[in-house]
C-alpha cells in the first residue's frame, strides 16, 4: 500500500478508481482494508464512478504506532486525513467515516470546511454530542493480559476485535484515552455541509441517527433496520443510501 508523511509520521493509505473522490475514514480498532474494502465499499464505490481513498489512521493499521494519548486528539487525526488529501493534491472531497472515523469527519468538517463536500457519519449518531459511554472499560480490556481477564462486556468486545485485527493493544489503549471527545450542539450546528447520519437501529453504541441530524442544519437520518455497531457498517441498506446521498450531491 502507498503511504505518506505528515509531521514526520508515516501513514498508509489506499487509493483506488476514477471520478470524484471519497475519503473513508475507519473505526476504532479496524484499519482500512478490514473497515472498508473487506466490506466491499470500495467496490461498490469505485464501480458507482467514484475515486476511492482510505487511510489507516494514526495507531492503526499499517499507520505510525504512537503511546501517548496526547497524540490522539480528534484534531490531530483530522489533521492527518487533510494531509492525505494535500498529499494527493486535492482541494477537496466527499468524507465518510465510520464510528471513530465519523468523529475525526465532523472534526474535519469544523476545521476544514473547505476540504469537505459532503459527510457521511455511519456508526455514530447522537453519540457525537451526549458520549458513547465511559472508556476505563475499554482502556482496561485492551491492557489485560489476556482476554480471559476481561469481565466487562464492551470491554470484551473491542478485545475480541483488536485481537482480531491484529492491532497493537498499546496503541489502542492510548488511543482510546484521548479520541471520545464530545461535540456540542453548538458545534455540530455549525457543520453546513449535505450529512448523512447511518446508524443501525440495533447499535447500543452510536446513539440516535435523528436526534443528531435533527441538529444539523443540512442533516438526513439512515435508520439501517435490525443491524447492531459491528454489522451496519457493511450492510446493504446502509450502502444503498450512500450512493443515493452521494448521487443528489
């Protein structure tokens, strides 16, 4: 995979397809190929006509490992993702992030408004504003020594699926000290591009897709029927709604 520099810290990327682009911006423990090409969106994005981006953001993937939590800020992992774009040249383009990822977009959006056409926020609703809950648990998960030592039930799970991704645990954990910064209303009022909020209607994790898009001045909800955090993101309905979203742009 390509990658590139950004305050001396290097971060792999894809680029794929012809046509406007589209800048993906993964999960919390996922990378870009397990987030996005795994799940056949960059597929289905190329073959809608699109140019298809996705970077692994910092401590994650095949990106720069860092262990200070002062190195995960929103803003330094949005700052990361217009890096990429100068990287490629491009004044600008559509975002879509996923969970963590659609944290970093709406980060991105506020400090970069001009890098930003239109936004997808799949995974994440009101969570953005009220919080997705505490993240000792988490913190703990990742630093046990093994999974059978975790008790906790969200705790267990972002093991489960670190592990499975093959990430570095300590990353993660610093990681997860620092990115769940909340948003205010006031914020998220002040985000005037064309959103899309997709969250499935079982995720305990996101919080309400039409409570936040409520708030924002150009929002619309995709409730994605009967899917949970993990299985929404490569659904079909979620996807179709994209194309749809991205087609009336």
């Amino acid at each position: 995979m390509p990658s590139f520099s950004h305050n001396g810290l290097e971060f792999s990327y894809l680029d794929e397809g012809e046509g406007e682009p589209i800048l993906l911006i993964h999960g919390f423990a996922s990378n870009k190929m397990i987030n996005w090409s795994y799940t056949s969106w960059v597929t289905t994005l190329t073959k809608a006509g699109r140019r298809v981006l996705a970077i692994d953001n910092r401590g994650h993937g095949e990106s720069v490992k860092l262990y200070d939590p002062e190195d995960y800020t929103s803003s330094k992992m949005a700052s990361d993702a217009v890096a990429l774009l100068d990287h490629l040249g491009l004044k600008s383009a559509d975002v879509m992030g996923y969970s963590m990822g659609a944290r970093i977009a709406s980060i991105m959006a506020l400090e970069a408004p001009d890098r930003v056409r239109g936004l997808i926020f799949g995974g994440l609703g009101m969570g953005l504003v009220s919080g997705v809950g505490g993240s000792a648990p988490i913190v703990e998960a990742l630093e046990a020594k093994s999974i059978d030592d975790v008790t906790d039930q969200t705790g267990r799970m972002f093991r489960a699926f670190a592990e499975q991704t093959k990430s570095d645990l300590k990353a993660l954990a610093a990681c997860m000290r620092s990115i769940r910064q909340k948003v205010s209303p006031e914020d998220v009022g002040k985000i005037t591009h064309p959103v899309l909020v997709a969250v499935g209607t079982k995720d305990t994790v996101a919080g309400s897709a039409d409570e936040l898009a409520a708030l924002l001045p150009n929002g619309k909800a995709l409730n994605i029927e009967g899917r949970d955090h993990m299985l929404a993101v490569g659904d079909k309905v979620y996807k179709a709604g994209v194309l749809e979203f991205l087609d009336a742009l």
